[in-house]
C-alpha cells in the first residue's frame, strides 16, 4: 500500500528531518505571496513617482493605498520579509541535510557496532557516500518542496494577470521538455556508473590497507595503486558528466526565461494584451518563475543523482529493522 510505504519512508527519515520538510512547504507557501506583493508594491513605488496613474496601476483591493511612503514602506516590508524568508528556507534546507546525515550515520554506527556482522567496506561506503548522498536527496526534496510551492503560487499570480500570455509561455517552455526528460537519463545512469566506480575504490583501498604488508612483500603496491587510482579517475569522470548535465538543465530556463520575457512584453506591447502597469508585475514575477523553474531543475537533477543511494540506504535499514544482527 501507498500509504504503508510512505510510512515507511517517513520513519527512516525521522520525525525532525519530515519536521523540517514541513517547514519548508511552509516557508514557501508564504515566500510566494510576499513575492506577489513585492511585485505589486514596485507597481505601487511607480504609481507613487507618477510614472503610473494609480488608476492604471491595477493593483489588488488588499494592497493599502497611499502617497510615497506608503509605497515605500510597502516596498521596504516585501523586501525585508523576501531576505527573511530566503534565509529561513536556506537555513532549513542545510539544517535537514544535516540532520539526515547524522540520523542515517547515527544507525550505521549502531549496526556496525552491534551486529552479528560487518563488511568494512560495505560499512565505509554507506557511512560516507551513502549517508551524503542520501541526506543530499533529502536536502534536494527540501529545495522542490518549497520551489514548487512558490512556483505554484507565481504561476497562478501570473494567470490571474493574463491567462493567455501565461498559457501561451507555458507552451513555448514545454518545449525544452525532450532536452531535460533526455538529461534526467543520463544522470540516472551516470549515477548508477559513479556507485560502482566508489566501491570499487573503497574496496581496494581497504583491502589493500589490511593486506599492506603482504602487498609489501609481493611488491604489489604499485599495481594496487595504479588499480585504485583508475576507478578514483572513472568516478571522478562520471561526477563531471553529471555536472555537465546539471548545468546544462540549469541553464537552458536562465537563457531562454529573460528572451521569452522580452518576448512577452513586446508582444503584449503591441496586442494590446496587457496594460503597462500590469505588464510590469508580469515581467517580475514571470522572472521569478524562471528562477524558481531553474531551482526546481537542480533540485530534481540531484534527487535523480541520489535516489540509487536512498534506496540502497533505504533497503539495509528495512532488512535491519526486521533482523537487527544482519544489517
């Protein structure tokens, strides 16, 4: 059953990481709305300069009215409460991130310590690239949690301004969908290349840490070494292709965001589809959906990275759970 397992899941986070995934959800919630009145208090700030009429200015009945220094108080509080919150969402997902790592290495401890039995090389891959993987896709479901949350509630600012433009963008976006769908697959391979390429190291490197002296003896240091030495390379080479990929992924919204904004105001322009006050409030907030598409992308490239490391995580702690001693 769905719900059994997202229990499952829930418990092999911890009650303090799901904590702080609801925080986030939380912090994004609100961080989109102030975004909205950031957008709309500039159009206030402009109506205040008498660039805009105030009655061109469309702005919302819940925005209070006033001269110069309501503008700029509004603009003042938005962007305060804006740096307030990006903070908090900053500090929440480092803190899960944190928090997952010492709840994961906190129970490897335990087993290797308290099993009936351990494989130190299967036990130094999961304390070390396994815990940081895993608490990396816990810090990425973090970063999506609150992106999607502020990109949900821009999208629907952004609907309610004009529907047409904003579905019209929408489709032009869609078609970077290939070039991304196409990206995610790579990096889920070369995900399952690096972990390979890791134990393999891992392994040799133990192995030849324990049998030092007999490697001594046969003089077989060097090709141990050189051994090593390739698979480090081969992960090292498989982590550039990953972020080779991630930011290809990151930078295809960045470059095409701001063109097909400029796209949108010309041609908003020249239809007559938007006033110029509200094209204003468009523009930015447009923008910002960009830059939380943008985080969105990065976030699911890394969860996509680290989701063979969760599930093998995932997968010793359910077999430690039902038999404690086999790990």
């Amino acid at each position: 059953m769905i719900g059994g397992g997202l229990r499952r899941h829930l418990r092999f986070i911890g009650r303090r990481v799901a904590a702080l995934l609801a925080g986030g959800a939380t912090a994004g919630l609100v961080l989109g709305v102030v975004e909205i009145g950031f957008a709309y208090s500039l159009q206030a700030f402009l109506a205040a300069l008498g660039v805009l009429s105030l009655d061109a200015a469309s702005l919302p009945s819940w925005l209070p009215r006033g001269g110069m220094r309501t503008a700029l108080s509004l603009v003042a509080f938005f962007g305060v409460t804006r740096g307030l919150l990006q903070a908090v969402q900053n500090f929440l997902q480092s803190v899960t991130m944190e928090e997952a790592q010492l709840l994961q290495r906190s129970r490897i401890l335990r087993w290797a310590l308290h099993g009936e039995s351990a494989s130190s090389s299967r036990v130094a891959s999961m304390f070390n690239q396994r815990a940081m993987v895993t608490a990396s896709t816990i810090y990425s479901v973090q970063g999506l949690v609150v992106q999607l949350t502020v990109g949900a509630l821009l999208a629907a600012a952004l609907l309610a301004i004009s529907p047409l433009v904003t579905l019209a963008a929408a489709a032009a976006m869609l078609l970077f969908a290939p070039l991304l769908l196409w990206a995610d697959r790579r990096i889920k391979d070369v995900s399952a290349d690096s972990i390979a390429h890791w134990d393999r190291t891992n392994s040799r490197l133990l192995m030849s840490i324990r049998n030092l002296l007999l490697l001594q003896i046969c003089g077989m240091q060097a090709r141990e070494e050189a051994l090593a030495q390739d698979s480090l390379r081969s992960y090292v080479r498989k982590m550039y292709r990953f972020y080779t990929l991630t930011s290809m992924k990151m930078a295809a919204p960045q470059i095409a965001g701001p063109l097909l904004g400029c796209l949108i105001a010309v041609v908003s322009q020249r239809r007559g589809l938007m006033a110029p006050a509200a094209l204003i409030s468009y523009f930015y907030l447009f923008q910002r959906l960009i830059q939380a598409f943008t985080s969105v992308n990065q976030n699911m490239s890394a969860l996509i990275f680290g989701l063979p490391h969760y599930r093998e995580l995932f997968g010793w702690w359910s077999l430690a759970e039902e038999d404690p001693g086999s790990g």
